[in-house]
C-alpha cells in the first residue's frame, strides 16, 4: 500500500486539493509569499551561523561571578535594617 512513499498520483490530487482550496488566482500570490519566507528564513539561518562562526567566546557563556559559600557572610551596602 505505502511501499513506495508519494506517487505521482498522490502529487496530483494534493495539487487539485490546493487549487480548489486557494482558486487559482491567489496561487500565485500565495507561492510569491512563501518564495519571500523562505528566502528570509535562509538569510536568518546565515546570519545566525555567521555570528556563532565569529564570537566563540560570548559572554554569556562565562560564569557572572563564583556562588558565595554559606560560611561566608552576604555582603551588604552598609545601611542598617
């Protein structure tokens, strides 16, 4: 039954689904939009890979500052409570 996977007949009835579902003349409008969304995606996914590539050494993954032991009395600004 599903040996195969997709059939060419399979692509075809999708197809007829799609365009009596969208009519056939927002087709073109709605494969231009999702062209626009995949091209944005492709130059975030870039960028991001571009920044990773460069900063290595990023600051947040440095630890802020070491965890105060409980023998160790809190620091304080001074006023009096």
């Amino acid at each position: 039954m599903l040996r195969n996977g997709l059939e060419p007949w399979h692509l075809l009835i999708v197809a007829i689904v799609v365009i009596v579902l969208f009519g056939s003349k927002k087709l073109p409008d709605t494969a231009r939009s999702l062209g626009r969304s995949m091209r944005i995606l492709k130059s975030e996914a870039k960028a991001l890979k571009e920044e990773g590539a460069t900063e290595p050494d990023s600051p947040a993954a440095a630890p802020a500052a070491p965890p105060v032991s409980p023998s160790e009395p809190a620091a304080t600004d001074g006023r009096a409570r």
